[in-house]
C-alpha cells in the first residue's frame, strides 16, 4: 500500500514528461534568442517598463542571455509603440464610472545583423492585453492598489505573449530553432496557403 502513491507519482511525473509538458519558463529558447538585445524604443519614458523587464527575466530564466549592447548581440529584440490605455466600460447611477478596462499594447520585432547588413528576422507585430475591473469610491486607496498590481500583472503577462509570438515565429523560419515535439504545429504566417 505505501508502494501506490510513489508509484502513481512516478507514473503521472512520466506521462507529462512523454508528452512534452513544460513548467511555465522552462521552454527550451531559440538559437536566436540565446544572446539576445532587448530595447525598447520610448523616447520620453524615464523608467524601465515591467514589460521589458519581464521580458529579460523570461530569456535569462530560459537560458538565454540578454546583451546590454545590440554591437554586441546575435540579435535585437525591438519594442515599440507601448501604449496603455484605461477605457470606462460601465457608470453607476451617480454618473461614476464603477468599471474599468485597462489595455496595454506593445509593437515588437526581431532583427539580426549579417555581414554588416540588418536581416529582418519578425517583421513588427503587435500583442494587446485587456483586463477589467470594478472602482468603488469608498475603497479609493484599495482600488488604485489594486490598479497598479493590475497595470505590473498586463504587462508581465504581455511579455510572456511577446516571448511565445517571437518563438513561434523563430521555429518556423530559424532552422537553429530547437526541434519540435510531435504533433505540436507552430503557428502559420498569415499570409501564408494553406498546406495541401
């Protein structure tokens, strides 16, 4: 009997090990990602964005290293046009907004110099995040908390988007890409025929 339960574990541990499961950040990175520049093209911002810091965080905890100058990097990951954006999706009787949607957007693209040449690796693309939530004038000091973790979670969670859009991308056109597991597709251009 006490024989099942570490057996069951082995077992369960097994499986998704076959099927290819990856705890989250654990993916193994593109060639291209592995030394790595990231910029974010913001001319006016005088902090870095948690954006871009998670999104460093992501490729070093991945393996990969983020070069601080982009002389120095195989490749340049660019960010731009990162843009929040707070909507008012519902008024009380008062005439008060008690529900918000917060957006944030970010323009990325991917690059590589080549005999002194720039090689355009992703072509710029954007990934938008949205969330809602409710505003209670009696919990102002709570709720604009609440809006600044809210604000920190979108963008880290932008980046996790930025980072699986870039890998994609790379698996289907960087023959350096790490091999994929079978019956995993990646995602098709969109301009691209349909197979058959």
């Amino acid at each position: 009997m006490n024989l099942v339960r570490p057996i069951g574990i082995s077992l369960a541990a097994l499986a998704l090990a076959a099927c290819g499961f990856h705890p989250v950040g654990s993916r193994p990175l593109p060639k291209a990602l592995r030394a790595v520049h990231v910029e974010l093209v913001d001319p006016y911002r005088v902090t870095t964005p948690p954006v871009e810091e998670a999104l460093k965080a992501r490729i070093v905890r991945g393996g990969g290293e983020v070069i601080s100058k982009a002389d120095d990097a195989a490749t340049v990951l660019r960010l731009s046009d990162l843009r929040e954006a707070q909507e008012v999706l519902s008024i009380g009787t008062d005439g008060r907004a008690i529900e918000y949607r917060l957006v944030t957007r970010v323009t990325f693209e991917m690059r590589r110099v080549v005999d002194g040449k720039a090689e355009v690796l992703i072509a710029p693309e954007s990934q938008t995040v949205s969330r809602d939530y409710s505003f209670s004038a009696q919990q102002i000091l709570a709720k604009e908390a609440e809006e600044a973790r809210l604000r920190r979670y979108i963008q880290d969670e932008l980046a996790e988007r930025v980072l699986l859009r870039v890998e994609a991308r790379l698996a289907t056109a960087d023959p350096d890409a790490p091999d994929l597991k079978p019956g995993i597709v990646p995602v098709a251009a969109p301009d691209a025929a349909p197979p058959g």
